[in-house]
C-alpha cells in the first residue's frame, strides 16, 4: 500500500520503519532537515521537506494517490488539518494522533466534520493497554470495536471453570449470576470453531468472548480470571496517562491514588477526578510512599515523564513487594536493563501508539471492501472479526435475527446509539447500527454477503 | 568499517559483472576472433574470486551504515575496472595491464578517452565489452545492483546515493529498488530508441549497438579511429547528437514525463538551463566557424554535435575540433567544465551546482552592500539549505584542486600547458578528448604508465563525484567497527 507519513518523530520513523518492512510504499513529510537526513540514511523510504498542511508538499508526497494518510506530528491541530487537506487532495483513509483531553469530548463531531478515519490518542492507548494489562493479565489479546465501546478476550478454559462440560445455551441458566457475554470462536487444537448453542467447552480451549466493557470486565471476575484481586492502585505522576487510567480504573470500580509533584497540576487533577485520591508529593520519596500505603496496594503504575525517576520508584515498589509493578519508559534502550533488576512490565507510548496504528494498517491491507469498518484475524487468521455499519435500504434491515440465516457466520453484537448489545432471537439490525460480525469465510466484504433472509 | 560486509557486497558485484560478460562473449563467439577464450578465462577468475567472499562472508551486522556505503561505492568502480580489464589484457588485444585498465576505467566512467591507436584492429568481442562498460557505467553499477537484488542490505539507498551524480539525492519512488527499476526502464527505453533511430540512419546492427551505448552512457566509446566522422552521414550526426543531448537530462524529467506529470517535468530550472547552454553554445561555435569558411548548415550541424558531445561529456567527434577557432574551443572548455544534469548519466560538475553557485555568489555580493538582508536562494522552486550550500563550496574546492593538481602532475611526463590541463580537466568530467596532444584525433597512448593511473584515479573520481574515491585514502575508513 501507499502510505504517507506526515512527521517524522519518534512516532513516525518507528512506523515508518515496521511498514517498510511490511513491504509498504512509504513517503514520510517533514519540516526539519535534520529529521529527514537521519531518515534518508536508515529507511528505505521517500522523504519530502514540507509542512503537512501544505497542499503541495502533500502533492509532491503522492498524498492523492495514498491508500492511509497518517499524520504524527506533535501538534494536534497540525494533524487533524493534514488529515482533511490529505483527504481532499484524494487519500483514501487517514489517520490523526490527537492527544489533548480538552479536544476529547469534541472528538466525534471534529472527527466528522474533518474527514478523520481513525483518532490515535497514544496516551489513551497506552492507559487503555495498562488497564488491560491489570484487568486480564492472562488474556492473549483484546481486540476493540465500535470506537472501544465493544471488547473481544480471549482466554483458556481450565478444569472446573463454570462454564466447562456445559452446552453454550445452559450455562447462564446454570450461572444465574454470571455477566452474559458472548462466546463468539472457540480455538481447539487445529480447529477454529464458531460455537452454537449445543457447543459444549472442554478444558484446554482458547474460548474468545465479546461484549461491552463493563460485561467483560464483571465476567472475568466472577469467573475468577479478573484481577479482581486489584482494589487499589497507586499510580506515580499525574501525566495525561494518569488521567486517563484514572477514569479507567475508577469506572472499575477500583481505588486510585496519583502522586503528583507539582502543585497546580495536582489541584487540576483532584478538579477532574473528585473520586480519586490525590497526593501532591515526589514519588521517589520512599517514605511518602510508605505512609501513603505502598505496601498495601495491589499495582503500583509509575507514569512520570522521567524514565530514570519512573525505573527508581518502580525498583523501590518491586523490593517491597508490590504484586503488579508497570513501569512506563520511552527509550527502547532501557528494557534490558530493566528486566535483569526485575521490572518486567514496561510500557512505551510510542510502541503501544505503533501497535494501535499497525494493526490498523495492517486491517486496511487485508480487507476485501470499503464497507468494512474494521476487521482483525482471530485464531491465526482463520476467523476473521469484522465490524461493518448497516445500510439503509438492504434486505437484512428491521427483520428478526431469528429470520435470517448467517452460515459459517456469527452476528456477534450490535451497537446502536452506543448502547451494546448482544443479539437474541427477536432482536434486528436496523440501519447506521454498528454490527460486528464473526465470519470463517474469508474476504467477506458487506453483510449482505452473509446475511440471508430465510 | 564493517569489513565482512563490504567485501561480501564486492563478491556479489564481481559475481554479477561476470554474468554482464555474458553478450560480450556471445558477440566474441560470433565474429569467432580468438577473443572468447579471454572472456571465458575472465568470467571464470572474476566469477571465482567474487564467489569467495560473497558466501564464506557472514557478517553479524547486515546493516549497511553511510560508511560502508562510501567504501563499497569507491572499492566496487576501482576493483570492478581491473576485472573489467582482464579481457582486453589477455586477447592480447591491449598488452599493457596499465593500458587495459585506463581503457576499461574510461569506459565504465563513461570518459571515452582511449589509449588504442587503431581501434579498428581489436577483436569485435573486446570491443563491444568496452563499450558496454559505458552503459554499464552510465546509469551505475550499484543502481543496477540495487534493482536486480533488492534484498542485498536493507538501506540499499546510500549505496545508490553514493553513486548517483548530484548535489542533492532524491528518489523516484519511495521504495529504492523501485526507484532503480524505473531508471534503468527509463534508460532501456531511450536506448532501444536510439538503437532503432541509427538502425534506420543506416548503420548496421554492430555499429548501431557500440554508439546506442557510447550515448547512452555518455561514454563516447566508437569502434572506429574517426569515430562518428567515419560515417560521413548528417543524418546519424543529427540523431547522435539529440541522443546525447537526451541522456544528459536529469531522468527525474522523464519520470515525470511518463507519469503525464507534465507541469513538473516542463518546470525544472536545471533542464532550461542546461538545454539553454546548448543553444548559446551552438549558435557561438555556429557564428565562429562560418566566417572561417565553412558552410552554414554545416557549421550548424557540426557545432550541435560538438556542443552536445562535450556538455553532455560524451566525447564523441565528427570533425577535428582541435583546429577551430580559439573562441570556438574557448566555448567547448566551459561546457566541459560545466557539465550535463544531475541525475542524468553524464559526468561534469554538473549545470544545477554550477546554477546554485552561481545564485550564492550573486547573494554575497549583494549581502557585502546590504549586510543585514535575509535572503534565501530557490531552486527548482524550493528554498535551499545553507548546509548544502556550505557542501557544494567545499565540493567546488575540491574538484578544482583536482583538477588543478591533475593537471600540474601530467605536466611532469613533458606535456604542454594545454594537453596538460585539458588531459586531467576531460578525464575528471568524463568527457575524453581534451585539446593539443589529447585532442579528438590523438589519444593518451603516449603518457607514461604512472600519468595513466592518475587520469583514471581522476576518472573515477570524476564519475563518482570526488567523495567516494577520496575516503579510500582516509586511515579512519579502514578501522574495523
């Protein structure tokens, strides 16, 4: 695929790099020469000296003819502007990092209105990959749709799980308690299954649910796979990721402190997170810690700016004890050393932002059709998950889901004006819903392909 | 230097000419002069040395860095060249080892400057290996490398950086195999063209291929004494001419001529430079040669084909351009002191530095009266950084003490002021005959065998634009990483 980078920083060339290596064309625009030297001497990619708002220099990148227009510069207004003159120009999907909170709750309609596909927030990402890291730490992946409203887990099932030895349909006539979510693939040895009621889980299978956030997260806990042994977490540095985890953990339901050194950004922190517990104090002060109860938290989270402070405090947490110490870095560098003193969870924004737009890249390589929203290969691509948005006038609108027939396929959930739900029986599809489907077949390109009316 | 690494990347380019004296041989064979056995004997050695590192040599970082890509750059035209050599040296067609090797120098960077008094006596094998090694040349070795192989390293960019004439390097495509793909496309093409063109004017299929590809690199390689005079045809001088003119065009031009990217193709500031110095020196030879005697369109004809020959440094003759007026032959210096177009396969200094200096010099001289104006230079409708004009100032030094220098050192073997400074100035642009005993009907057999080395050391120097040849002589290029 063609792709153009606009921005060539930390972000960008790592990008760059990995598509390269996935075989993509890539062109990267930069202003500074600096940038585009140090990347003329190690990428095997075109580099263009220009702003990405400037519509020639976009031309002179091929912008026009870009099957993924990606914008990573560090502004977020630059990005957002270069995603909408990219897209005039002729490209076909863009992507903008935009990562101030204060554009958070105008996202959707700026989204719109500027013709901006996919919104990266990398600190976003990488509190959303942390709270996954605390929620499932045993998880193989989680896969998001619906703009991070739906969630697919998977896990393995175990001997004794309560839903082992039972078919599909009874376990929640069993569990009258469990959260209903649903089991949409199931991996058994060399098979990928797509479950139907009578399905009945053996020990050993890797079982991939879907549902909402909240579901998911109650499931796993009542299963007793959740951390649901994580009551509070102390996190050190009041960045954007705090901020962001914060209103993760405390919707959990989860018990949060943030130390936070600098006085003003402690007070704007404790004016937007009421519920959480706000300390102003240098989280390398060991003795704060320890009588801000340390010892007693189930994770310890260090996200301050400085990788040396972030490894310190981390260390200190580790010594004492704490079960789940994740320590944010940002230089690549660093992660050896870290793991011979025994901080094993790192986290990087720039690599979780990598991964998140890879994986886009990589769904937009892949797919068959313009209509599908997103898609990712489950169970070593031979399921396929996709997301698509119901059309106006199509057969399959306002009938029953009793009525249609989906072979080889399974309508995993629907999502109308952001409420979720899983479809039974007398539910329907109706137009602009969201509806993510599982399909064995490949190539799937509309859900008129797969959705027949009996 | 990663010594492993560099010296597999060699293994493979010998490897790879061995296979590129495969037509010669098939032309050896078919004209059946005894020459075959010398190519079987070359491939052989060639094919057989390069095999040894190019397997044996594991190298634990892969990674070419902007070092090793000078190294393989310079190490691969000098090494290349002696292999290139050995047909010519054991036919027995060119006894002296020195000899052979100018000859094969000068053919793959394109000079055309010959050391052979009867060029017509060589086996046709030998001589159509001597002229391929200008279109081997012209468009490069390693770009050539690049597109047939692009899994060679993974930053195949600075290899073709390091060779590709220019001040500034910039890709086609943003893959750089890609890139080299479409150039030499872009180059097959205007070859076949021109191979098609004299194939009509009359030549016969021999002759069309050695000229196609004396033009099409630049070189300036004929199979014959007179060169293109021994045709006696305008026509094949008409066509000759606009070919070299052609070829001495940044192929970035073309690219977007294909692409129907008219705007940008029609825009660039190099091309009506370079084309504009075409004309002018046309019309000026044209306006000296006719009050000297000879016929209008003649002197047209005659002044087109000169003019082009030497600004696109080619160095193809069809008249005695020795015995012109001093005005005509003060013309013909500056265009071979110029040059043709960066990213073209022409040698020279190239028209886009020349412009670029130029706009410097006229913005010093304006700062000395308005110290505290701030200007920027354009080029090619993009404003140009100080670092890379602070480059091309160095760079300028350097060619012109080359130049310089060049030509004091041949002076020693006895030659006069002129032959002297023409001898080393030709060689460094690529271009061949120089005036006065290196002039277009002369040849350089006459210099002594160290004279010879340093006009090709000033060859490739020349074609590789002076850094990568230079850096061979720096002790911290030979320090192991």
């Amino acid at each position: 695929m063609r792709i153009v980078i606009i921005g060539g920083g930390k972000l960008g060339l790592s990008l760059a790099q990995n598509l390269v290596n996935e075989k993509h064309d890539v062109t990267i625009v930069d202003r500074n020469d600096a940038v585009l030297q140090k990347g003329m001497d190690t990428l095997d990619a075109m580099f263009i000296k220009g702003s990405g708002v400037s519509s020639e220099a976009l031309k002179e990148a091929g912008a026009q003819y870009a099957d993924i227009v990606i914008a990573a510069t560090t502004w977020d207004e630059i990005n957002m502007l270069s995603c909408l003159t990219a897209k005039k120009l002729g490209a076909q999907y863009a992507i903008a990092r935009i990562r101030d909170p204060e554009y958070l709750e105008s996202l959707p309609f700026l989204q719109k209105e500027l013709d901006i596909d996919y919104v990266i927030n990398p600190e976003r990402s990488t509190a959303r990959e942390i709270s996954r890291m605390l929620r499932f730490p045993f998880a193989g992946s989680l896969e998001t749709f619906a703009r991070g409203r739906v969630e697919m887990v998977d896990f393995r099932a175990a001997e004794g799980d309560q839903m082992v030895g039972l078919p599909l349909k009874d376990i929640n006539k069993k569990n009258k308690n469990m959260p209903q979510v649903l089991i949409c693939g199931v991996e058994r040895g060399d098979e990928a299954i797509i479950p139907k009621g009578d399905f009945i889980i053996e020990p050993g299978d890797q079982v991939h649910v879907v549902s909402d956030v909240n579901t998911i997260t109650n499931f796993f806990n009542y299963i007793g796979k959740g951390m649901a042994t994580v009551r509070s977490v102390m996190i050190m540095g009041g960045s954007r990721i705090a901020f962001y985890l914060a209103q993760m953990l405390i919707a959990m339901h989860i018990k949060v402190s943030i130390i936070e050194v600098n006085p003003q950004k402690a007070r704007r922190l404790s004016e937007t997170l009421p519920e959480a517990n706000i300390i102003e104090g240098d989280g390398t002060d060991q003795e704060l810690l320890e009588s801000e109860g340390l010892a007693d938290v189930n994770a310890f989270i260090t996200l301050s700016d400085r990788d040396e402070e972030n490894m310190m405090a981390g260390f200190y947490a580790v010594q004492r004890g704490v079960k789940k110490v994740i320590v944010k870095s940002s230089r690549d560098n660093y992660s050896a050393i870290m793991h011979n003193i025994g901080l094993n969870t790192i986290i990087s924004t720039k690599d979780v932002a990598c991964n998140v737009i890879l994986r886009t890249v990589r769904s937009r390589a892949s797919r068959s059709s313009a209509s599908v929203e997103r898609m990712y290969r489950l169970m070593e691509g031979r399921v396929e998950a996709l997301e698509f948005i119901a059309g106006v006038d199509e057969p399959y609108i306002h009938v029953p889901m009793k009525d249609l027939s989906a072979p080889d396929c399974l309508v995993a959930v629907i999502v109308r004006e952001g409420q979720v739900r899983v479809p039974f029986g007398n539910d329907t599809i109706e137009a602009g819903d969201h509806v993510v489907i599982l399909s064995r077949r490949t190539g799937v390109s509309s859900l008129n392909e797969v959705l027949k009316v009996k | 230097m990663n010594y492993k690494l560099v010296f597999r990347l060699l293994g493979r380019l010998m490897m790879l000419e061995a296979v590129l004296m495969l037509p010669s041989l098939a032309v050896s064979l078919i004209y059946g002069q005894g020459d075959a056995l010398a190519f079987v004997l070359t491939m052989g050695i060639t094919a057989g040395i390069g095999a040894l590192p190019a397997f044996l040599l594991k190298p634990r970082r892969s990674d070419l860095n902007a070092r090793d890509g000078m190294a393989v750059a310079g190490l691969s035209w000098a090494v290349l060249s002696f292999f290139g050599a050995l047909p010519a040296f054991f036919s027995g067609a060119i006894p002296g080892l020195v000899d052979a090797y100018f000859e094969t120098v000068s053919g793959f960077t394109t000079t055309g400057s010959t050391i052979l008094t009867d060029i017509e006596a060589l086996p046709r094998g030998i001589l159509f290996w001597r002229s391929f090694t200008h279109w081997i040349g012209g468009m490069g070795v390693l770009v050539l490398t690049v597109a047939l192989l692009p899994r060679l390293s993974g930053r195949t960019s600075l290899l073709a950086k390091a060779e590709s004439p220019g001040p500034t390097f910039s890709k086609l495509l943003p893959r750089m195999s890609d890139s080299a793909k479409v150039l030499y496309g872009l180059y097959l093409l205007l070859s076949l063209l021109e191979f098609v063109c004299l194939m009509l004017a009359g030549m016969n299929g021999y002759d069309a291929l050695i000229h196609t590809f004396g033009t099409a690199g630049t070189g300036g390689f004929s199979n014959y004494n007179a060169s293109i005079a021994a045709f006696q045809s305008p026509a094949i001088e008409w066509i000759i001419g606009v070919f070299m003119t052609l070829f001495g065009v940044n192929f970035a031009v073309y690219f977007h001529l294909v692409r129907r990217e008219w705007g940008v193709a029609v825009r660039s500031e190099e091309l009506w430079v370079y084309l504009s110095l075409v004309a002018l020196a046309t019309l000026g030879i044209t306006a000296t040669l006719v009050p000297a005697g000879t016929g209008f369109w003649t002197a047209l004809r005659q002044a087109f084909f000169q003019s082009a020959s030497v600004i696109s440094t080619t160095g193809f003759s069809t008249t005695n351009f020795d015995l012109w007026p001093g005005l005509a032959k003060s013309i013909l210096i500056v265009l071979m002191c110029v040059g043709a177009c960066a990213g073209s396969t022409a040698g020279g200094f190239k028209v886009s530095r020349a412009v670029l200096l130029t706009k410097a010099s006229f913005r010093e001289i304006q700062r000395t009266l308005t110290p505290r104006k701030v200007s920027v230079i354009r080029f090619e409708g993009k404003s140009v950084q100080e670092d890379t004009l602070a480059q091309l100032g160095v760079y300028s030094f350097l060619y012109v003490c080359l130049a310089l220098l060049g030509g004091f050192l041949v002076s020693v073997a006895g030659t006069d002021l002129t032959a002297s400074f023409t001898a080393a100035l030709t060689c460094l642009a690529n271009v061949g005959p120089g005036f006065g005993a290196v002039g277009p009907v002369e040849n350089f057999a006459f210099f002594p065998a160290p004279t010879k080395l340093l006009l090709s050391f000033l060859m490739l120097a020349g074609r590789l634009e002076v850094y990568p040849i230079l850096v061979l002589f720096m002790p911290s290029l030979w320090k192991k990483n």
